[in-house]
C-alpha cells in the first residue's frame, strides 16, 4: 500500500483529462474518474505500464452515493489515513448551444447535475483529504477547477451551460477565500479557446489556433507547485489568435 500522497481526477477522457493525469502522474499515484471506464482505461494502462501508478473509478460525479464509493475505494487502494495533494475537476455538464426558447428544463438539470451538483459532491469529498495533507505534503494542496469562456461571458445560445459555468466559478472562488489561509490552494482556470483534441482536430483548425492539453496540464502543474506566499486563484489559457 502507497504511502505516497495521491491525486484525484475527475473528468479524464482522451484530451485534457489524460494530459492531467500524465502530468499529475510523474509525481503521486493517480485515481482517475469517469462514468464510463471506457474512457480512463487506456490512460490507466499507459500510466502503469511506464512504471507510474494509477486506479480507475467509475464515478458519477452528480451522485452523492457514487461519490462516497469513490472515496472508499481510493482508501481501500491507498490506506485509509491516505493524504491527497492535489484534486482536480475537470468534469463538466451537458455543453448545449441552443436558442434560450428552445432550452428544456431537462438540458437545464443535465447541466447543473455535472458543473455544479458535481463540483460541490466532489469538492465535499477531497477537502477533508486536502486539509489532512497540509502538514506533510510539498506543495500546498490543490483542487483546482477547469471553467471555459462560458465561466466569465454568457454568449448567446449558451444559457444554461454559462450559468452553469459561472455557479462553478462563484463556488470555487469561495472555496479558495475559505480554505487558502487553511493551507489548501484552491484554484480555478478559465479555458478559453479550442482544446486540441481527437474530436476538435477534425474541424479543420489550424494547430495554433487551438490549445494543447498538454499545456493545460503543464498550467495546472505549476499551480500546484506555488507556494503560500504566492498562490494564483485564477488563470485564463487560450490560443495567441484567440478573440476574446
């Protein structure tokens, strides 16, 4: 059984969430969560096979009781006094670009089940393993949060999933006025562009013009590693040709 402080991933899929869990993996075991274990299975393989260490878990992040399992079986796989250095949402609810009329109120609860039921689930659930780590971990820990555009403009056609975007936002923002002077870096990153990606790269874009995950992952990386003396609360990241 690993001694090692963990990191804990929701949200890994092919893209950002597997850049992270790379990243995040070169220094603690990792659990990587997803509804569908399709998704995070070949990163767990990868990880493992190059000699790192990671679990997967499938969680839906939107249900209290799969939440609770996920944390029962992180302390079965890594002791029940284990330590968390850094957790990371990179979960999001349905992304729907519609005229507001033609919203449902079925797509309004798909949205607030994964960005803000999700977060609040997944954020009651690592804190207390955060804060337990405080004393002994290297770098402060982190639970950093994954926005979009969404998070600080609401453009037409996106109603439900900025206002979703923003709740995510505000709770965060709160978490770190709380829980940074308890030692906990509580961090939020605006993604703001096009992620490079197996689904995206068929869109014809040129690769300048979209957002390596692996730089995402390198971002998160470095707000991990800042000191308490010099903690970032938000980052925006996008592509130099990006409008914003």
């Amino acid at each position: 059984m690993s001694r090692k402080p963990i990191a804990i991933i929701a949200g890994v899929g092919p893209g950002t969430g597997a850049a992270i869990a790379r990243k995040f993996a070169a220094a603690y075991p990792v659990a990587l969560l997803s509804r569908n274990p399709d998704t995070y299975t070949p990163i767990v393989d990868a990880i493992n096979q190059s000699g790192g260490k990671a679990i997967g878990i499938s969680t839906d992040v939107s249900d209290s009781k799969s939440v609770k399992a996920m944390v029962e079986k992180v302390k079965q796989e890594y002791g029940n006094d284990v330590k968390v250095a850094a957790a990371i949402f990179n979960a999001s609810g349905a992304f729907v670009r519609k005229p507001f009329l033609d919203l449902t109120e079925e797509v309004l609860d798909a949205s607030y089940a994964g960005s803000v039921k999700g977060s609040f689930l997944f954020s009651q659930a690592t804190l207390p393993l955060l804060l337990f780590s405080t004393p002994t971990s290297e770098h402060p820990p982190s639970l950093i949060f994954t926005g979009a555009t969404a998070s600080v403009k609401g453009s037409a056609l996106f109603a439900a999933f900025a206002t979703m975007k923003f709740a995510l936002r505000a709770q965060a923002q709160s978490l770190a006025r709380e829980f940074g002077p308890k030692g906990v870096h509580v961090a939020h990153a605006v993604i703001d562009g096009v992620i490079d990606i197996p689904k995206t790269q068929a869109w014809g874009l040129a690769k300048e013009a979209m957002i390596d995950p692996n730089a995402i992952a390198d971002a998160y990386w470095h707000l991990h590693t800042q000191p308490k003396t010099s903690f970032t609360w938000e980052i925006d990241i996008r592509p130099a040709g990006e409008k914003w």
